[in-house]
C-alpha cells in the first residue's frame, strides 16, 4: 500500500510539472515483438537524428571541447550523460550556434562526492522543449534518477518525449540488472501525462540487451520495458546492437541502447554507432579515450512523410 500511494503522488507530482510549464541482428522477415525492423523506402520529407552519448567526465577531464561540438553538431536531438559541471555545458554551448543545451538544474545523486547532470542538446529550428522533470522515484530505485524532456517537433514530427538514463555500474551486475528493471516504472510515470506524445528511451544502460545466448528474446532485466502493452505505449528496441564503449584497440560494449514507442516504429529508418575513432580520432582508440571519451554516440535516424 506505501508503494501505491507513492506511485499515485508521483503522477499528480508529474501532472502538476506538466501543467507548470537490443550481438543482435535485424530481422529479415517480421520484426519480433520487441525489435524494430529497418526499412529503406525512399520519400520522406522530414528526417531527425536523435542519439545519446556519454560523454567522459565532461568538465572534470580534459576533453576537447572542439571536437564533441563537432560531433554534437550532427545531431537533431542527443541525451548527453555524464556533465559534471555547469560551466562546460556554457563553453560546448557557445561553439553550437544552431542548438541549445537543456541542462538539469540538479545533478544526480543529489548529494555525495560524485554527482552528474543529464542534458539534452537540441536543434533550435527543429525543437522547441516544453516540459522536463526527473522520474521522482518514490521508492529510491535509481542512484541517477532517470530524466524526461518533451519537444514540440512541429506538425511534421509531433510531440516528442525522451527519456534518459545513465545506469549505475556498481559492485555487481545485479545491481544494474535492478535499475534495468525499473526504468519501466519511470517510463510509465511519464506516459500518464504524455500518452499521446511519442516516446523514445535512450541512454547508457551498463548492460547489453542480449547477453550472447543467441536467442530472440531479451534479457530478464528488460522484459519489464520491452513487455507487450498500449499499443503506443508499449516500447520497441532499436537494432542492430553494436559495442560503443572505447577500448585501448577496439570498440568493446554494446552499454548504449535506443528504444522507441510504437508510434516510432515505421519512421525508423537507420540505427547503428557513431564511429567516433575514424571520424573524430584518426582512428586511434587511445586518442579518443583521452581526449574526447571512452564511448562513441548510438542514434536512429527517423523519417516522417
């Protein structure tokens, strides 16, 4: 009972903010249940690229600014993590003329030694945000509470609510299998308020959604999120999964995932990893992990007719 009534002050919690203000491979025949299926049909008039990237300690090492501008600067929209200060956030922001930064007023965790912000970088003349809150996780599931923004994308695109997590690393698996599991929660709290909106769940999930057995369903920890529901509401994985962390030699994890609701799966048209090392690095691992970070973006390309 303490956990419901949580749960129903955490939408009116939400109401009032809104009111203020998956080696996978891509399908060759039907897509499953919880997979995108890519697509190639020609015609669109509209095409956005939405991506997230973790971006190494941004602030506290030594990054260079240039070139994540330059990166960031390809995308419509991009969750970034990992922001540990509010004045990086400034100088990235200067060497973008075309985009904004929305930025989380408070870092997360809220308190302790390490403490990091959420933000969204987003195209000015295609997005406009018009609502952001952080999931209030009544029953203290997350270390970094997960983070929404909603954009208005014009008559084109539509309402576009994004939500994003960094998942914590820990001591054990299980310990991010437990915040996997419950991100679900954070997503359906979201939706309540902005069920017509299309949904996007994107982020550094510390987890590969399959794990290597080869077969076609997920991973235990994320059937909670990819479970079959609403049929706009329920969530798809964007394929094919791709390692995005940076070795000493080579690309090494697939820890960064995209999700769509199922009002996104036929815009989707592309989804695959940033190569941030060939283009950014000259091809050299160590470089791109001292000097810009130690994972490469992952984004989906949508096309609306």
């Amino acid at each position: 009972m303490p956990r419901l009534i949580n749960r129903v002050v955490a939408s009116l919690l939400l109401l009032m903010a809104v009111a203020a203000c998956r080696p996978t491979s891509v399908p060759t025949s039907a897509p499953s249940p919880t997979s995108v299926q890519l697509v190639d049909d020609a015609g669109p008039t509209t095409t956005i690229r939405v991506g997230s990237w973790n971006i190494r300690r941004l602030g506290h090492a030594k990054t260079d600014l240039a070139a994540v501008a330059s990166v960031l600067a390809t995308f419509d929209i991009v969750a970034i993590q990992e922001v540990m200060t509010r004045e990086v956030v400034e100088e990235l922001e200067a060497r973008l003329p075309d985009h904004r930064i929305l930025l989380t007023d408070t870092p997360r965790p809220a308190t302790g030694s390490y403490r990091e912000y959420y933000g969204f970088v987003y195209r000015q003349a295609a997005f406009d945000p018009v609502m952001n809150t952080f999931y209030p996780d009544p029953d203290d599931a997350f270390v970094r509470d997960p983070f929404i923004a909603c954009f208005d994308g014009g008559a084109v695109v539509g309402r576009l609510c994004l939500l994003t997590v960094h998942i914590v690393w820990g001591d054990r698996v299980a310990e991010r299998k437990a915040e996997i599991l419950q991100i679900d929660d954070a997503l359906r709290w979201g939706q309540r308020a902005e069920l017509k909106a299309q949904w996007i769940v994107l982020g550094d999930f510390n987890r590969p959604f399959d794990d290597g057995d080869r077969d076609d369903e997920p991973e235990e920890e994320w059937a909670e999120l990819v479970a079959p529901g609403e049929p706009d509401a329920s969530m798809i994985f964007v394929g094919p999964e791709m390692p995005t962390t940076i070795g000493a030699s080579g690309y090494a994890n697939a820890y960064d995932h995209c999700f769509v609701s199922g009002q996104l799966r036929k815009h989707v048209r592309t989804a695959r990893r940033f190569d941030l090392v060939a283009e950014v690095c000259d091809g050299s691992f160590q470089r791109c992990r001292a000097s810009v970070s130690d994972h490469a973006p992952y984004f989906v390309e949508l096309s609306f007719p």
